[in-house]
C-alpha cells in the first residue's frame, strides 16, 4: 500500500529552460509537502540525472533549446525496461498533446496550468509510479505474479478481439492501462503500445475518482455501470462519443476493470437532428414557436434575478399573401428565407424565431434604465431591412413590416401574454397604415406617433431645404479677437418655426439619416465660409461637430474633399468636433482617418472632453488640437472647487500634451477672467454671444477686429482687499475704513458675489462675515481655501461658536478671527499684517518689490 509519507518523499525532477517556471514548480511542489525535488534548465543534462537518481517523476517542457522534450523523452527509454516513462509534460503548445501522449509522457498539462489540477495530476502519476518501483522491489515474485496475470489475459486476447467494439483493460489498484482491443486501435487511431502508455483519465475513460469507485469491490456496484463520454482520437480532430460499460473482473493476484466502450457517433447525429426538427422552423432554421416561447420563458427568470427589462417585438410582413399568391409559394417561401437571414444579421440568431407563416418574433433585453427607444430602434432596423428589394428568380419584390411592441414588466410577466400583448399592437401598427410599429401600452403609442411624425417631416426637411446653420463665435483670451465659430444645426419646421438641435437630432442619429445631414453641414460650412471671404469677413475658423455614426458609416474624408474642392475653401479654415465616444468607436479606422485629414490641413478637436470614456493612453495617439471642456465643469467654475481642479486640470494636460483648450458655456465675465487667468486659450458661450445667423455673425466679426475685447490689466500685485457682509452698513463702514490705506476694497453682500469678485480680481487678503444667508463665513472660506489657496482668510464677527472658529484655524481655512464691534485701529493693524504676510510668502510678480508698509500705514 503506498502511503502519504511514500508519497511526499517520492523523487521528482522539474525540466524547463526557463528559470522562472522552474522557480514556480519547485515553489509549488516544496510548500505542497514534496521531499525531494530536484530541477534543472539544461535538457542535455536529464538523462544522467535519471540514471543516477531513479526519478519517480519528470516534469518536462517541451519547447528547449539544445534538446526537445521529445527527444529527451526517447533517451529515457532505455532506462525504463517496462516501457513506462515517469513524465508529465507541462508546455504552452496544446497541440503537441498527442504527440507527446505517443512519444511516451504518462499525462499532459497546458500552460497556463490551473494549481489545483497541476498537484492532483501530480499526486495520482506518484501513486501509479510507485507501484511500479514497489513491483520491481520484489523481483521474482512479481515477475512469476506477471506471467500468471500475462496468462490471464492471454485468454482474454480472444474475446477482446472477437468484437467491434473498443475494449479497455484497467488495473483496478494501480488505474493503469494493461491491455486493448483490436477494435479499441481501430475507433481510436493509436496503435495498441500507445494506447498502453496513455493514463485511462487522459484518454477520457473516466475521472480519476470514478476509476476508484469502479475497481472498489465494496462501493462497486455487481449492476453494469454505463455512462456516456468522449474518448481522445489519435488524429487530434475531435473525439469520438462512445456509451461505456463497466465490469470489475477479479482474477488471480489483481482486480482487473473491463471498458466496453460503442461508437454512438450516428445516434447523437440522429438525436441532434431530431432535436433541431423538433425546435427549429425547416424553412428558415430560425427557432420554432415551441423554442421561441421557451428562450422568452427563460429569458424572463433571467431578468427576475437582473432586474431587467424585456421588449418582445411581433413582425409580420405587409402584404405577403399577396405576393405569395402572385408568384407562387417556391418563390414565397424564398422571400421568407431572405428576409430571416437578414433578419439574423442585425440580432442574434437565438433571440429571433419564426411564429408562422409570415409571422417572427424578437426579443430584446435592456437594463432599467434603458428607454422604449432602445425597441424603436431596433424596429427601425427591421423595417429598414425591408428596404431593398429581394430578388426572386430575377422578380423584384418590395415589402415592408408592421410590427408590434409589448414590455415586461409593463404590460405582462409571462410569455404567453406579453406575445399575445404584441400580437395585439401589431394589429394596431397594421391599422395604422402599415411600415410601421405601435406599443401595447396607449401612452406609449403617444411618443411613438409623435415620433413617426418627426421622422416623416425630418425626411422631408433635407429634400426640402429646411435645414440651417446658426453660428456661434469663438474668442481667443490672449487677444481679444474673434478668430472662430461653431457650426450650430436649425430646422425651419413649416408651421412650428425654429427647432432646436436637442429636440431633433437623436432621431437624426437612431435613423441613420444624420450620415446624410453631417455630408450637408460640412459642405453649407465651406459655401459659408467662401461667401464670408468674399465680403470680407476673413480668417474665421469654422467648427463642424462629426457625429460617431457619421464617422463610421459615412465617407467623412471624401465629403470634406469634396466640399473644399467645390468652393476653394483653405482647409486650414475647417474643425472637426468628435465626441469622445466617436474617437473610441473603432480605434484604428479613427486613427487612419484623423491622420488622412490633419495632412489635408484639417484641425481636429474633442468635444465635450471629459464626460466621455476614452483612455488617456489613447489620447496622445490621437492627432489632436485642441480639447473643449464641457459646460457642466465651466457652469459653476467660480463657485465649484471640485469644478474648478477638473478645468484646471484639463488645461494643463492638454497644454503639456501641446494642444489648446476651449472652455464652452462661458456665461459670465468672472467665469472668462477666471479661465483666462489659469490660461484657456479659447471661449463660447452666451458672454459673448448667442449662435447667429451668417449675416449677423460676419458683423460681429468686423466690429469685434475693430476693437477686440482686449484682457484688463494685470493687477497682481495691486493690494486687494475683499469685504464680504449681507449687511450694507457694515460693508459701507469698512469701505470707508480701509480706503485710507489705498487698497483696492471690494465689497460683496453674499458669498455668490464674493466668489464672482475673487474671479475678476487677484485678491490678497479676504474680510469675511460669519453668519449670511445661504453660506456662512466659514463655509465660503473653506471654499476659498481650496480654490484660492495663497489667499489670507479673516473672520469678522459676532456670532460664531469658540469651538467652530478654532476648528477652522487649525484646518487653515481661515487666518485670523475677530469679533464685532471692532476697534477700527486694531482691525487695521492686523489687516496691515495679514497683507505683510502675503508678501512676505508669495512675493511681489514680475520680481517687482513688495509695497513698503509707508505707503499702507
């Protein structure tokens, strides 16, 4: 009996040329309990190894400089008389499995390999092995006790033999192979030595701890054991499905377990095509009714534990009957088969099925977040693959859809109802007119005629030239000229005047039509700006936003060729505005096309930089110029901390990167100063103006070169204090106090002024209030801190808790604190100092010297 102990001390020999896996492997074998492991990375060397120490287990690599792991494998040969080679292969080439299973390596193992199954493999080799070493140890008396079991098997030679069947002798202690049938060789391909050298696990008789069942007299049941199972062929090309029989034979000195093993190959065959005649339609071999109802049941239980939606579509096709009486039904059920295979291009193969007739049905899952528009969608994809004719034996045949929508949970929980729910919206779609699709639900059908209509009338707004361009400017911070503006999308909509893009453009972008529109704009913007050059209005940049469809289906290069050709525009005067999730959309197609166009002289932004996904290791791959951060960073910037460190941030990478950054959305002054101070190159928003027709921008243009909104002097180092108090007697008595000693005093009665204040002007020193409406003192000063850390924060008030104060001083929000009333010299003294220490940490800017304390005293 082989013991633990028998186990753990068992010699093994670890062959990889590379030290880290023999590192790896010894690591793994020592902190298992193994004794005596031994490695080596030169295979030359294993041979004289195996001779000198007997090893009970080799573990080889096979891929080896000097020396193969097969051609190791074959000098070992001859040091093991029983043909019985004590290795296990563990290589990254999987394919070499059964070749190395030939070569005569006991088990094989694919790198990377899994701990767990590496070890078991392991342990059950050291236990076959040493059985072998106990046998040799015993000379003569397991020699005589071999030729009496070889005389047992003799006689079974016959009878294995005599059948077409695969039969497989197994050592019921040991689990090793002893003999085979002919027709073992023949359903497998190896011949009959190598199948004795392959572990019955490997082959796929069964798992280890079966075989141990199987040779146990006691668990073993006296019933044959049939299963069924795969067992390995020799040609590596699958493997063949057989039903096993196990027997437990007892012969003289060993238990011997006996595989029949029949090839089942023709009746799995027949069972899988009757399977898929009982579950899948014969004609378009789409799923049946019986298997669409039951991917829909399980599809729903799914979407219990998910939380998720379900939208089940009902498709019947308009006038079918007609055609189908017309050209007869071959050709009928040939525009049934078209239509289903294009069907299955647009959604998966299993959430379709046919229903009958000319009846299919869908199922899309969504998560609950996901709108009703998520069905329209692909609704729209459906009908819009009936829009090219089928081809019927050279008849051309147009159909179109009606299509029924029902939810769940919405309208139903089960899936009988929620396909007769669909069933009955897709009667309502037919009444309706046909080509078109209705939801169960009555509200839901309001949105879905509302939006039918703006389909309709947006298809006829670009034939119609609805369709207008609005033009919003661009200022550049360092010269105060206008030098761009962004192309804005209008729609004149007869009857309803202008419409805005928000109103409009995600239908542009679910139907497709917005390829169409994108081609339109870009070549309006290159007329525009050939008319604006031709009155004079020069040198205007012009932004053009490229939509991620439009990117991918369109032929945005030739369109921008095309237009620029058209009206000899200098392409240096065209911007694309991408959307983060355009550029990531297909990165190497993205990357081959912006490349193609930055050398056609076209400059290149992102749009709404920020709030989309791509990688930041993907960004300087791309040939970028500028970055444009988001309105939602810029619309609280000078109240915001968090805010303002994102747009702060943005500038500076997109700076160090060498590209420019535009701030949109800029509403306000301090919000321009306050970017123009942390040096954005560029802004758009309503502080400058509004989008405007062609005309009305081109006047902005000339008058604003006229006299460009040029930068206020730098005040840096102008002494600036700020008072900030709802009560306009107390911001009059300090004002008064402090102009005295010629400082800059502004005043502010809430925080929100205080912060539009700390925007417009470099403050040194803040006076502020503790208790205001909305935020107290120490709140707005906390705020100031992080935005304006170089600040000196003073509290001027009555009210504030000991406790509050300190706790603020100790986290540096504010600097000093003091009470009201105040003693008006007293207040001027420290105020002096807090200014005395702002210079004497931050120094005056340009190396100009610090204002002596004579000209404040």
């Amino acid at each position: 009996m082989i013991s633990q102990t028998d186990i753990r001390r068992a010699r093994i020999l670890v062959v990889d040329d590379e030290p880290v896996n023999v590192q790896l492997l010894e690591f793994l074998l020592k902190t298992s309990g193994y004794e005596q492991v031994q490695s080596t990375t030169d295979p030359r060397q294993v041979a004289a190894l195996h001779l000198q120490y007997r090893f009970d287990l080799i573990i080889l690599d096979l891929q080896m400089p000097h020396m193969d792991g097969f051609q190791v494998m074959e000098a070992l040969k001859p040091m093991e008389r029983e043909a019985w080679l004590p290795v296990l292969v563990v290589t990254a080439e999987p394919d070499k499995k059964l070749a190395a299973l030939e070569a005569g390596a006991r088990d094989f193992i694919g790198k990377p390999f899994d701990t767990v199954e590496v070890l078991t493999r392991i342990r059950n080799l050291l236990e076959v092995r040493l059985l072998h070493r106990e046998s040799r140890e015993h000379g003569a008396r397991m020699e005589r006790k071999v030729r009496e079991r070889t005389a047992e098997l003799q006689r079974f030679r016959g009878a294995l033999d005599a059948t077409a069947d695969a039969i497989f002798l197994v050592d019921g202690r040991s689990m090793a192979m002893v003999d085979v049938s002919d027709g073992a060789c023949r359903m497998l391909g190896f011949s009959r030595d190598a199948l004795l050298r392959i572990d019955p696990v490997a082959l796929g008789l069964a798992e280890r701890a079966q075989l141990e069942r199987y040779g146990d007299p006691v668990s073993a049941s006296h019933e044959h054991d049939i299963v069924e199972t795969e067992l390995l062929r020799a040609d590596g090309q699958g493997a063949v499905p057989v039903e096993i029989s196990w027997q437990l034979q007892q012969l003289t000195d060993m238990r011997m377990l006996i595989a029949v093993a029949r090839d089942i190959s023709e009746r799995r065959v027949a069972q899988q095509h009757l399977e898929h005649m009982a579950n899948y339609d014969r004609l378009t071999g789409l799923p049946n009714r019986t298997l669409f109802f039951q991917t829909l049941s399980d599809t729903i239980e799914l979407a219990q534990d998910k939380n998720w939606r379900i939208a089940v579509l009902f498709i019947t096709l308009d006038r079918f009957k007609v055609v189908n009486d017309s050209l007869g039904p071959a050709l009928g059920d040939e525009l049934l088969r078209q239509f289903s295979m294009r069907l299955v291009h647009r959604v998966r193969r299993d959430s379709v099925g046919r229903l009958g007739g000319d009846e299919f049905a869908l199922i899309l899952t969504m998560s609950r977040e996901q709108h009703e528009e998520e069905a329209v969608s692909v609704a729209n994809e459906v009908r819009e693959a009936l829009r090219a004719p089928f081809d019927l034996n050279g008849q051309q045949a147009g159909l179109t859809a009606s299509i029924g929508i029902a939810m769940y949970p919405d309208d139903a929980l089960d899936p009988d109802t929620l396909v007769k729910y669909a069933d009955v919206a897709m009667v309502r779609a037919k009444e309706a007119g046909r080509d078109g699709y209705r939801f169960f639900t009555a509200g839901m059908n309001v949105q879905v005629l509302a939006r039918l209509d703006l389909e309709v009338a947006l298809r006829a707004a670009l034939d119609g030239e609805q369709f207008e361009l609005h033009y919003q400017p661009k200022l550049d911070l360092n010269t105060g000229r206008v030098t761009g503006v962004e192309a804005l999308l209008r729609w004149r909509r007869p009857g309803h005047g202008l419409v805005y893009p928000a109103e409009f453009v995600p239908v542009l972008e679910d139907t497709g039509m917005v390829v169409r529109v994108g081609a339109w704009i870009i070549d309006e913007a290159c007329r525009q700006i050939a008319a604006w050059n031709a009155s004079g209005v020069r040198d205007v940049r012009v932004a053009v936003n490229v939509s991620s469809r439009q990117f991918v289906e369109g032929d945005l290069e030739g369109d921008i060729r095309t237009a620029l050709d058209r009206y000899r525009v200098d392409p240096g005067l065209i911007e694309l505005e991408l959307t983060e999730s355009a550029l990531m959309s297909n990165f190497e197609h993205t990357i081959e096309v912006l490349d193609s166009l930055k050398r056609l002289g076209i400059r290149i932004a992102i749009d709404d930089f920020g709030t989309g996904y791509s990688s930041l290791a993907y960004l300087k791959r791309f040939p970028i110029d500028k970055l444009k951060i988001d309105i939602a960073f810029v619309r609280d910037i000078t109240t915001n901390p968090d805010d303002a460190a994102i747009a702060m941030a943005i500038i500076s990478m997109a700076h160090s990167l060498h590209m420019q950054v535009i701030a949109e959305g800029v509403e306000s002054r301090a919000q321009m100063v306050l970017l123009r101070r942390h040096f954005c190159d560029e802004i758009q928003g309503f502080h400058i103006s509004r989008a405007l027709p062609p005309d009305e921008l081109g006047q902005l243009v000339l008058e604003n070169r006229a006299q460009p909104s040029r930068p206020t002097a730098d005040d840096r180092n102008v002494q600036t204090l700020l008072v900030v108090d709802d009560d306009v007697n107390v911001l009059s008595a300090l004002h008064r106090l402090f102009r005295r000693d010629n400082y800059r005093v502004l005043t502010a009665a809430t925080p929100a002024e205080g912060f539009e204040q700390l925007a417009l002007h470099h403050v040194q020193v803040i006076l502020c209030d503790q208790r205001m409406p909305m935020m107290n003192g120490i709140e707005f000063l906390s705020r100031v801190k992080e935005m304006y850390p170089d600040t000196m924060r003073i509290i001027l008030s009555g009210y504030a808790g000991v406790d509050t104060v300190l706790d603020s001083i100790n986290r540096g929000a504010i600097y000093r604190f003091y009470t009201k009333p105040w003693n008006d010299k007293e207040l001027r003294d420290n105020v002096r100092l807090a200014f005395r220490q702002y210079w004497l940490t931050h120094g005056p800017h340009d190396d100009r010297k610090a204002p002596r304390d004579e000209a404040v005293a």
